[in-house]
C-alpha cells in the first residue's frame, strides 16, 4: 500500500491553530512593553536629539516608531514558525550574524572605544543582538541530538560554536553581551543535562576568563573597581541615575519635569529605566519590572511543560536571555552592579536591540506555542 502524500494545510486552519496556541499574554505583554518604550523616547528623545545636534527634536521618537513596528512584524511572524523551522532561520541568522561579527573587526564602526556595529546609511547595525538568540536555539538542539545519536560529538560541536561567538565578542570588546550570552548559554546547559564535571570546568574556565579580562582591559578594570570602591572613582553616571529616581518619589516628578535626561547623554538607551522613575515614580517603575518578570516566569513556565529536549532547552534560554537583560540594565541603573553599557529590552532606544529582541521573543513564542495532536514539531 502507498502511503499518501500528506497536504498542508490551509492557511486559515493554520491561523486558527496560530491564535489558538499562541501565548496571547506574553505577546501583549510584549506589546505593552513597546509602547512603554515610546513614551519614554518621547520623553528622552528630544533632549538627547538637542544634545547631538540633529535639527528635529523628534528624530529618536520617529526612529523609535518604525523600530516598533518592525519589531511587532518581527515578533509576530517569528511566532508563526513551526519548530523546525525556528532551527531553521535560527542556523541562517546565525550564519549571517558571525560573517558580520568577523566584518565588524575588519571595517565596523567604532564608539566609545570599542568596535560594535555597521554602519547602513543613517543607521547602524549591531549583529551581536541577532548572533545571541539565534546561537542559544542551535546550541538546545545541538545539544538535544545527544539523545538521538549518542555517540555523536554534540557537546564538543555546541562548546565550539559558543567559543567561536564569545571570542567575536570579546574581540570587539564587547563584555556585557558576552557575560549575558555565557549566562544564557550556562541555563541551556543545565537544562539540557550536561554533566557536573563538564558544568565544573565551565565554571571555572569562566572565572579564569574574567581574571584575564580584568587583567587585560582597563574599561573592564575600572568598571569593577569604581564598583567596589565608589569613592575612588568617577561614579557620575550611576549616581545621577540613582538620584533621579530617587527625587522621583512613589509618583515621580511628572512627565517631561525630569533632570536626568539632560544630565546624561545615554539617558534615552542606558538609563531609560532612571528617566522613568524620575518621571512617573517608583510604582510605575516596579510595574515595569513585574512586566519583565511576568514575560521571563511565564515564558519559563511553559518552556518547563515540553516533553521534546530541544524546544524545552532552546525556550528556556531564550526567556532566561531576556530576563536576564532586564535586569542587567536595572540592576545598573540603581547601583546593584557595574555597568555594562546594556539596554533595556523593548524600552530603550535603538533598532538592533528592539528588533533582537523581538526575535527572541517571537521565536521562543513558535517554540512554546500549543499544537494538535496532529502536529510533530520535529527536530
């Protein structure tokens, strides 16, 4: 007997199935979040638009807008992906992100010391936030095949890979996002049952790496020593950052009466998170981090339901990598730890972080959206 050739479906049953197992809160959620981030560039956008010289004082809030809604298609579309399919574009992005990377050490634009990004006309282009999402989802299925074909080198495969994208970053320097991606990559490994002695040496092969880091770059040196011995140091931007939330008090100053956009000439990317509590208080400010917390415990929550090893490991540390970030940046806007140079995820400004951002939700959405019965998500 011939088996017969299975059809696909209609794309209206494949839309019903879509709404049906999507995570609607966290898509909303997620949703919200951006719309966050549009008033505070409202908010921060013109001074910092004044500051650098541009004509219009709404450059930032325009930019901001078409990434928002980039970052909705993005999020959205990614979200419809089958599983195989987020390996898929995952392997091609991740492709694409590691040429770029290699590019940006031969002609990338450099800020600040260190050379993170491409210049696109009157954008620019950072490919780490693409590299980072895209790398986690390889590595759970990576790491996923040893169940399958055991005697295959999957863990030596996966390690490299992670060794290959950690030296691209670091080279550039790019600490923050490195220390994130290893995290990230460290609740992946763990997830996935990789063995004590392997998780051991991880460990401290990454200790000893931020001993030579801190050996090696001064940035880096500097950072943890203003961190652990402030009064020694030139801590301006923490401290204008803690005391502008600070004088926001349980309601903030109200909208547009803030200082520390003013004060600070990161104030509408690093310290957007410090503009808001200035502006409308600490209970607007601890709403923002229960809508982060809620994202990264939901997304958490129904990762840990999969049966299947590399969607339950890939979701896991897709979330844990946006959680993560927020609290990063939180955590250097009041002074919890040194400072990165890090976003905040949907809320600050800048293309390349909101439309990576998208992408890992978008993708960790495809991987803990509900199926029939009749589907397979494969590996």
């Amino acid at each position: 007997m011939v088996d017969a050739v299975p059809t696909p479906r209609p794309a209206r049953a494949f839309l019903a199935e879509w709404r049906r197992g999507l995570d609607w809160p966290i898509l909303i959620a997620a949703c919200l979040l951006l719309g966050v981030g549009l008033l505070m560039s409202l908010a921060a956008g013109p001074p910092a638009a004044g500051r650098l010289g541009y004509e219009d004082s709404f450059f930032f809030v325009k930019r901001q807008a078409i990434f928002s809604v980039l970052a909705v298609l993005i999020l959205v579309s990614s979200s419809l992906l089958e599983r195989v399919w987020v390996r898929r574009l995952a392997a091609l992005v991740f492709a694409g992100a590691l040429l770029l990377l290699l590019y940006i050490l031969v002609a990338g634009y450099e800020a600040k010391g260190a050379q993170r990004w491409i210049r696109l006309g009157a954008f620019s282009l950072q490919p780490s936030e693409f590299a980072k999402p895209a790398f986690l989802v390889l590595a759970a299925w990576l790491l996923a095949q040893r169940h399958l074909f055991p005697e295959g080198p999957w863990t030596s495969m996966t390690l490299g890979l992670f060794c290959a994208t950690l030296g691209l970053l670091l080279l550039q320097p790019d600490v923050g996002q490195s220390a994130l991606l290893t995290l990230a990559f460290m609740v992946i490994c763990f997830v996935s049952g990789v063995t004590w002695r392997l998780g051991a040496g991880f460990i401290g092969a990454g200790v000893a790496l931020v001993g030579l880091l801190y050996a090696t770059l001064p940035h880096v040196r500097y950072r943890l020593n203003s961190f652990i011995n402030p009064a020694a140091y030139d801590t301006y931007q923490v401290d204008t950052a803690r005391a502008a939330i600070a004088r926001g008090g349980l309601a903030g100053v109200g909208p547009g009466e803030g200082r520390i956009k003013i004060a600070l000439p990161d104030a509408h990317t690093d310290f957007i998170y410090a503009v808001l509590g200035e502006e409308f208080g600490y209970l607007a400010a601890l709403a923002l981090i229960c809508s982060f917390a809620f994202i990264t415990w939901r997304g958490l929550k129904q990762a840990a339901r999969l049966h299947d090893p590399y969607p339950r490991a890939a979701a896991t540390g897709l979330f844990a990598l946006f959680g993560l970030q927020a609290a990063t940046n939180i955590g250097v806007n009041v002074g919890l730890i040194p400072p990165k140079g890090m976003t905040l995820p949907l809320v600050s400004y800048g293309g390349s972080s909101l439309i990576g951002t998208a992408l890992t939700l978008g993708l960790g959405l495809a991987l803990i959206r509900r199926a029939s019965p009749a589907w397979k998500g494969g590996l």
